[in-house]
C-alpha cells in the first residue's frame, strides 16, 4: 500500500496543499473561503486526491499523517468575532480600562472585582459571576494577581458547584494559572484573556475539520501545527497555539532548507495574497519573540519573530495626498484583484503584474482560474488620470514603489541586525514570493534568491516537517521535574502514544531574570525532506518570448520559460519568466537562473556569481 502525507496550510487569499505518495510530492492552491474555511479545507482535500488520481475516501485511508496550520484564530481576533467574555480579577487588579489586553478582548464593563472580605473568595464572587452572566458573558477568565493567585481555584469549584458543566447553560471558565505558568500578572492575563476569545471559533472549526476527515475514511487524529514549532491532536490543543500557526511553519520549512544548503543566514520571503512576512535565520535557527504580541498585546507564548512589511498580491495602490502608496489596505480573498473577478474594482499588486504581462492569463494556474486583463486595466485607470500617466505607467510606477519601500525597510531590518545583505541569501516562496522576491532582494542589496519548486505552498511543506510535542515549564522549584515529565506523558498518552516511544528532553534556561525547566516530549511524524513535484520528464529551456514592461527597464521582450523544460545547471539570462503550475518566477534584466539537483531555481544578481 502507498504511503501518504498531506499537510495543509490556510492563508488569507490561498489555502495550500502539499500532498506526498511514495515521496512523490504534490501541490494543490485552492481559493481561501473566509466565510467558512471548512469548504477549502475540503476542497483542498478533494485536490490532493485528484493529484494521485484516488478517490477521497481511498486517498484517507492510504494516508498516516495530517497535519494543518490554520488561520481561523488569526482570523477571530483580526474580525474581532470572539464570544463576549467576562473577567474576574481581584479588587487590586480591577481598575483595567487602560488595559491592552481588557481593551482587545474584553469590554471593560465585563470586568467584575471579587470583593475583599473575609471566608471564601468563591462565596464571595458569586454575585460578581452572575451578573457577568446576566449581561451576556459566554466566556469567564478568573486572573489574579500574585496575592490572591489562590482565589482562582476556589473561584473556579465554587462556579462548577453552581453552574456545573452538564447543563446546557453551562459556560466554560478558564483559570489564568491553567494557560501560562508567567510571573507577570498583566501578561498571564492577557494570555487567558486571548485563549478564552479564540478557543469557540478554534474548536468548532478543528473539531468540524476532524470530522469530515474520519467521514472519509481516516482513521488517525488530525495534527494542529503549533505556534512553538510542534503539532498535537486537535482534543490537545491549546487554542492560543494555532495563532500565527502558518508562518511558523513556513520558517520551520526555512530551516531544513537552511540546513540542506548549509546556509548560515538565511531571509525568508513568504509573500502571499494579503501580507509580506520577513524572516531571519541566523546559524539555521528559527527567529522567535520569548513573548509573542497579539496586536499590541503582549502574551505569555513564544512566537515566532517575524517582520510584517505589509505587501502582498493583494496590496491596494493608492495616493496620500501626491505620495504613491502601496498597502497595507488588501482586496484579501474577497473580493480580491480586480483581474480575478470576484468583485475587486482597486487597483493591486497583482493588477499591475498582469497589466505589464509578469502574469498571464493563459498561463496563471495553469489556465484553470481566469484572469482578466482588462479589468486589471480598468482598475488602473483612476490612478493613472490623477499620475497623469498611461495605464502601463501607473502599474510599473506601483511594483517600483512596493519592491522600492519593502527593499528598503527589509535593509533597514538587516543593519538593525548587523547582517550584511550582501552575505546572506533570500529565500522567497508564498504565491507571489517568486515573482516579487528578486526586485525586493535587489533593492534591499541581497543578490541571491532560491525558489523552492513547492515554493506556492511552502508554508504546508513546512508543516510536514512538524513532530508532536508536548512542553511544560515551570519556574524552578515550583515544579519538579517528574511532574513536569508525567505531565508531558499525560498529554502523549492522550495522542495515543506510549511513553517508549517518546523522546524526552529536558532543559533549564532564564527567562524574565528567572531561573526554568522545561520538559519536553516529541514523537516522530513521517518527514519527506526536499521532496520534489511530480514535474515529469525534464528537456531544453525552450519556450517563447513575450513583451514585459519591467520597472526601470521599459518594455523588453522577455523568455517564457516553462520550469519543467529546464535543464540542471544550464543558466538562463534575464528577463525571464519561468512559469510553473501555481507561481510565475520573475528573473529581472541582468539577473541569472538556474536550476539546482533538488530542483529549486537558484537566482543570481550581477553582483554575485552562481
């Protein structure tokens, strides 16, 4: 029997698919569906089993693994749709308006004090708990400060007693100390805050996802990419985990391509439809924040340290006052580019790709999603009349303003770092990754570029790096180590893992001035590596010639390259195109391209030599 993995990541515009049968990889890009993201988790399913020509239900039951980084808690707390919560807190810690985390997620009349007093803080709070409930909570969080850490639970029996959880009215309650073991109080109770407004549209969603999957024959448990670069069954799955899930898997894709090369710096550009995100690996490690931020709320989870520069296929140009802007406003997935036709009437980044012929239509996702040129144009047409400019003008005016600003800034980051551009090779992958990557390289003074041949769905490839792991912290000497060790086994258990089969790491670090230990537990999930696409057979680089209007260069005529046709290590002068099932690779004039032995087009500016 064939031996499958599927690994999925959702992102605002696409969600991808990156599907392996006897290590033979496969990529699947289906449009996101933010009005429900189960009908793309579904439709990227039913793609991997179009891909190895099986049904659904024969596709499941040949696959071991299923992993998924998702965006649905990034979405809940982007579209502010999380359930009304109601916090508890001591008297002291009650004055919370100015709060960044009560202001994000919880409104501040639904901020109740458990009154000081004498016996027991349950008794005392109940009056506090049913008005909150009165008033709509569908969420309790129960955070005190250090003084009164000991309130929480008795709140907490005190609440199961009265309101217990059988009941149909029954709302859940959530303990701070439960979620973070963190000795700042502000941030423990912002990270409660965050799981409790995430965890009903996380877990309704997952567990629905699970569902279809066991429907059609899957017998094992869906496995959540963590934010802290592992992955758990859904049933063991911290809520707050899945949030900036997918770029996580991106750099954990970064690094074992970091590894594969030997590459000691390594810049990441994951350049999708609604955002560029900037990640930099120094000696092969993946950045991260010890305390991640939630907007401008600091949480007590790591996240991985990502720069946001704000540009993707679906950045919106527009002019502040006379200054030629490029985003952060996106068409996002709907309505999307004007030239998709779903609605979308500004003008966008991937407008102006197809107005100076980057994207063509005949050729864009392999001629399956249409592409209209002239309702590109059309988009275009306001902005040219105020720029006094033709149509062809304003859009190469626009990608010179986004690849000039985001060079720059992404220079900037670099100098802030100490690390020389000019040393340090860019990694560019997302669906437009490819096609952006060299101009922003260029213009931020790095003048090598890889691109992966799954380069459109990178961040899934990065998923199937993933292990389940399970860690627990604690400061030193409040917990011991064997309890923090059964714990670890307690949640493998619950994978269905048997404790010889886990590999258990134990570490001791300082964080926030404080001595730690952390356990650590990880069980092996099947890695397929380098894996490359069933492109078929490879020949010459012939193709055809097409006329490309490039920034600062005019219109050239410029080879369309199919990427199949390359030959191994024949370099090919720009301008190019090298098209590929789901992304368009853009070699600028006076770069080179090759393609390496594991199939990725290495691309090279003047200035550095192959």
């Amino acid at each position: 029997m064939a031996v499958i993995t599927i690994d999925i990541d959702t992102g605002g515009t696409f969600t991808d698919g990156f599907v392996v049968r006897d290590g033979i990889a496969h990529t699947i890009k289906t449009l996101t569906t933010p009005h429900d993201l189960a009908v793309c988790f579904r439709e990227t399913i039913e793609g991997a089993a179009a891909a190895v020509e099986l049904t659904v239900p024969d596709l499941l039951r040949e696959t071991v693994s299923v992993r998924y980084a998702t965006t649905v808690g990034t979405n809940t707390v982007v579209q502010r749709r999380g359930p009304r919560i109601g916090l508890l807190t001591d008297a002291d810690s009650a004055d919370l308006k100015q709060d960044a985390g009560v202001r994000l997620f919880v409104e501040p009349a639904m901020v109740a004090a458990i009154p000081a007093g004498e016996g027991d803080p349950g008794q005392r709070a109940l009056p506090a708990l049913r008005s909150l409930l009165q008033d709509g909570a569908r969420g309790l969080v129960v955070a005190c400060s250090d003084d009164a850490a000991e309130d929480e639970q008795a709140l907490a029996d005190t609440f199961a007693e009265h309101y217990p959880r059988h009941c149909l009215d029954a709302v859940p309650l959530l303990r701070a100390g439960e979620v973070a073991a963190d000795p700042d109080v502000a941030r423990r109770r912002s990270t409660a805050l965050f799981n409790a407004y995430v965890h009903p549209d996380v877990a309704d969603y997952l567990y629905r996802a699970e569902d279809y999957l066991r429907d059609n024959g899957y017998q094992r448990p869906l496995r959540i990419v963590h934010n802290d670069g592992g992955a758990a069954r859904v049933a063991r799955t911290i809520a707050g985990k899945t949030y900036n899930s997918g770029p996580m898997a991106g750099l954990l894709g970064a690094r074992t391509v970091a590894e594969h090369y030997g590459f000691d710096d390594l810049v990441t550009l994951d350049m999708g439809g609604t955002s560029l995100d900037v990640g930099i690996l120094s000696a092969g490690e993946v950045p991260m924040r010890e305390h991640g931020m939630v907007e401008d709320v600091e949480i007590s989870f790591p996240l991985p340290d990502l720069v946001p520069l704000g540009v993707g296929g679906g950045s919106i140009a527009w002019l502040d006052g006379s200054e030629l802007k490029v985003g952060p406003h996106s068409a996002g997935a709907k309505p999307g580019p004007a030239c998709f036709g779903f609605g979308g009437t500004e003008p966008t980044i991937t407008d102006a790709d197809v107005v100076l012929g980057v994207l063509r239509p005949e050729s864009f996702m392999d001629g399956k999603m249409g592409v209209d040129r002239a309702a590109a144009e059309r988009a275009f047409e306001p902005l040219a009349k105020v720029l006094g400019s033709t149509v062809q003008e304003a859009a190469e005016r626009v990608l010179a303003t986004a690849h000039g600003d985001t060079g720059a800034r992404l220079a900037a980051e670099l100098a802030e770092r100490g690390v020389d551009p000019a040393s340090v090779t860019a990694l560019a992958f997302g669906g437009n990754g490819a096609t952006h990557g060299a101009a922003i390289a260029e213009a931020a003074g790095i003048g090598e570029l890889v691109v992966l041949p799954f380069a459109p769905v990178f961040s899934a490839y990065g998923a199937s790096t993933v292990d389940i792991r399970h860690r627990h912290e604690s400061i030193a000497g409040e917990v011991s180590e064997e309890t923090l060790t059964a714990r670890a086994l307690r949640d493998m258990r619950g994978e269905g893992i048997q404790s010889q089969d886990v590999t258990l790491e134990v570490t001791a670090f300082r964080r926030d001035g404080v001595e730690w230990t952390a356990v650590e537990a990880t069980y092996a999930l099947p890695h397929v590596g380098l894996a490359q696409p069933d492109a078929g057979a490879r020949g010459g680089a012939s193709g055809t010639t097409s006329p490309v209007r490039w920034p600062g260069h005019g219109e050239l005529p410029t080879a369309v390259l199919d990427r199949t046709a390359l030959r191994t290590g024949d370099p090919v002068s720009g301008p190019a195109l090298v098209e590929s099932s789901a992304t368009t690779c853009t070699v600028p004039p006076g770069w080179t391209v090759a393609l390496d032995d594991n199939g990725a087009l290495r691309l090279t500016a003047p200035t550095r030599s192959i």
